[in-house]
C-alpha cells in the first residue's frame, strides 16, 4: 500500500496491451504499397485481388501481434508496479489501435469492451472458488465452506491466484493462436459448419469457386433450438385453422390448391438469388466484382420473425 492507493506487482499479464505512447499508426503501409506495385498489371482477377486482401491481412494481423508480443516483453522485463491510471492508458491505446487502424466501428469497440467486464467477472468467480477464511482471533485459517460466529477474512493465496489467472490466459489465447484452432474451438462449442468449396469452372479454364453452406446441418442447428419449433409448428396450426373457417385467406403456397397435396408434416421453404457487387479496396479493380448468392428462408416462421435478417439462411455463393 502507497500513498493509500492500492498497488499490484506486475505478473505475465496477457491483458496488457501496448504501452508505449510512442506507437504510430501505420497500417503497414510500405509493405502494401511495395506489394501492390508488384506485378500490377497481371492482377486482373478476383482470386488474385482475394490474394492481395489475404496477404495484406495476414501482414496487418503480423504487426500487430508483433506489436502487442513487443509489448508484453517490454511489461515483464520492466516490471512496474501498475494503478488504474496505468490500465486505463493502455486500454485506450487498444481501443484506438482497433477503431483507427482496424477501422472497427464503435459498436464493435464497445461490444468488446462489455465482454471483457463479462470475462473479469468470469474470473472473479474463479477466484472465489479457491479462497480460504483466516480467523485473526485465533490465527487459523479455515476452508470457505465451515461456519464462523465472528467475522472472518476471506483471503486467497498469492500462488493461487498467479496459477489462475495464468489459466485464464492460457485459455484465452490458445483460441486465437491459429485459424485452424479457432475453428476446432468452434465445431466443438457451438456445431460450427465451415462453408465447403465447390470448382464450378470447367477444366482448363480460370478457376472459379462456389462456396456452398449445408442446408440439412442449418436446419438441423435450427431445430436444435425447441422454442423456434414449437412456434413454427404453432403458427401452422394456427394458419390451418384460420384457413379452414374461411377459405378466402391464404398464408402461403400451403393454403393454395396445389398446397393440399403438401404433406402436414413437412416445411416450406423459400429460396431466393441475388447478384451482389463487392468492393475490394485495395484491388486494382475496384466495384467490378459480381458474386450470386443463394439464401433461403422458412416460409412456416411466425410473421414476427419473419422481418429478422437473422432468419434469412445463406447456402450458397
């Protein structure tokens, strides 16, 4: 304690980030300079402007991990001793890195700060399961879970608490180490399907490529979910009764005359096309590139969902 302000020795601390005041904001912009000089007359295709936009990314993302890694380095060598003055610099300097360098909006800045107050207190409840209660009347120290008639302190170790937030670390970054391993995190928490590439040039012509999204596993993920079904399967009633006292209404395809050969038990479903124009803002040939999509929707779904961009599938592009 100094000067009544509550002071914190320094650990190997993956949440600071990027210190030096000193740090520009650069973008990288010799490396994508020199490379888009490089053979400019021979990019006239979208796969290689994806190429650029690729290898642009993967140098940005290098810097500022390279960056951030500098950072942390100059933290464990120097060791001093942090306030919230200190947390607070190095935070906003995080934020500006993502809303001026990254051009992240503020939403997106914000969503993220809200998530890490939702992780801290993560954390917090980590360390709440290894404190142990110290009677100072009596010098012991007891487990969390035995009573106590005075008022005892609840203190954890110092080891404990370096070993837990080491986890936490650890755990943090090992999702975003690779791609690779951010994906396999994905699949195992939350059945995340990774779009499947499909050639749809003939041979001997310039490669193109349709990216295809599996329209069972979408469907299988949304049914997953028993409250959508259960509205679904509600609104179908609901419609079929209300077509059936009065035969002038018609909801969908199901309540015209070629609808009754449809069976009640199965699902309608709307497919729709759209040719989209992209921009690419580092390609040589800016808002010339066309790509179709395919999306679908669930005729069946309550009309309060129905306005929900959410509820609009891709499946193919």
């Amino acid at each position: 304690e100094k000067n009544n302000d509550i002071c914190i020795l320094p650990a190997d601390n993956a949440q600071q980030r990027s210190n030096d005041p000193n740090i520009k904001s650069n973008l990288a912009a010799n490396d994508l300079e020199s490379y888009l000089v490089e053979d400019d007359n021979e990019r006239h295709s979208l796969t290689n402007d994806n190429i650029e936009l690729d290898v642009f990314r993967n140098d940005q993302e290098a810097t500022i991990g390279q960056r951030i890694t500098s950072s942390r380095m100059s933290w464990d060598q120097e060791k001093d001793i942090v306030n919230i003055s200190i947390i607070q610099k190095s935070y906003a300097s995080f934020m500006l890195q993502l809303r001026e360098e990254l051009f992240l909006p503020k939403s997106i800045t914000n969503s993220i700060s809200s998530y890490i107050g939702t992780l801290l207190n993560y954390v917090e409840s980590l360390l709440e399961q290894n404190v142990v209660t110290y009677d100072s009347s009596i010098g012991s120290i007891l487990s969390s879970s035995q009573t106590m008639h005075n008022s005892p302190k609840k203190t954890i170790e110092i080891e404990m608490l370096n070993s837990t937030m080491n986890q936490v670390r650890d755990a943090v970054e090992s999702i975003i180490r690779n791609e690779y391993q951010f994906l396999n995190y994905c699949k195992n928490y939350f059945d995340y399907n990774p779009t499947e590439q499909i050639i749809v040039s003939a041979p001997g012509e310039k490669l193109d490529y349709a990216y295809y999204i599996s329209m069972d596993k979408t469907l299988f993920s949304i049914f997953n979910n028993q409250h959508i079904l259960i509205e679904i399967l509600d609104n179908i009633k609901r419609q079929q009764k209300i077509t059936t006292n009065n035969e002038d209404f018609m909801f969908s395809f199901r309540n015209a005359n070629y609808g009754t050969r449809i069976d009640d038990d199965n699902l309608l479903i709307q497919l729709y096309a759209d040719e989209i124009g992209l921009t690419n803002p580092i390609g040589v040939k800016k808002d010339q590139h066309k790509m179709f999509m395919i999306y679908f929707s669930l005729e069946d779904i309550p009309d309060q969902r129905r306005s929900v961009i959410l509820h609009k599938f891709s499946c193919t592009l």
